[in-house]
C-alpha cells in the first residue's frame, strides 16, 4: 500500500459574513496553492458533524495522526 504524510490543521473561527458557522476544508500537495471548499450550515452542530465525517472517512482509509513527537510547529 503507498502511504503519503499527511497534515490536519484544526481551526475554529467566527462565522461567515451572513452569521452562518461553517467548515472550511483545504487540501493540496506541499508547495501548491491547493484547493478549498467552504461549507455553510444553519447551525454549528451540523459543520462538527460533517468535520467528525470526514474525519471518520479519512480514517477508514488509512489516514492517522502523526505522532506528537513529529509534529512541526509553526
């Protein structure tokens, strides 16, 4: 099985402009500018529960948090 490193970076912020809670996800290979998606939801319960989804989803497939001592702060 190929494995690539990964990073999660797990922010909370205020609302959007219109007062909504979202979710913002970014992803991209190291060095590009990527690409995003913003997520919009009427209540803040539903953006943690799309973040605990696809949280659940990465890690069925695999992904796992790197161990603290080789995590790069910054």
């Amino acid at each position: 099985m190929l494995t690539q490193p990964y990073q999660l970076y797990v922010e909370r912020t205020s609302e959007t402009l219109f007062g909504e809670p979202c979710l913002i996800r970014r992803w991209g290979r190291i060095g590009a500018s990527g690409q995003s998606m913003v997520h919009a939801f009427a209540k803040e319960e539903d953006a943690v529960r799309l973040f605990l989804e696809v949280i659940k989803r990465k890690r069925a497939r695999g992904y796992r948090p790197k161990p603290e001592s080789l995590r790069v702060s910054g």
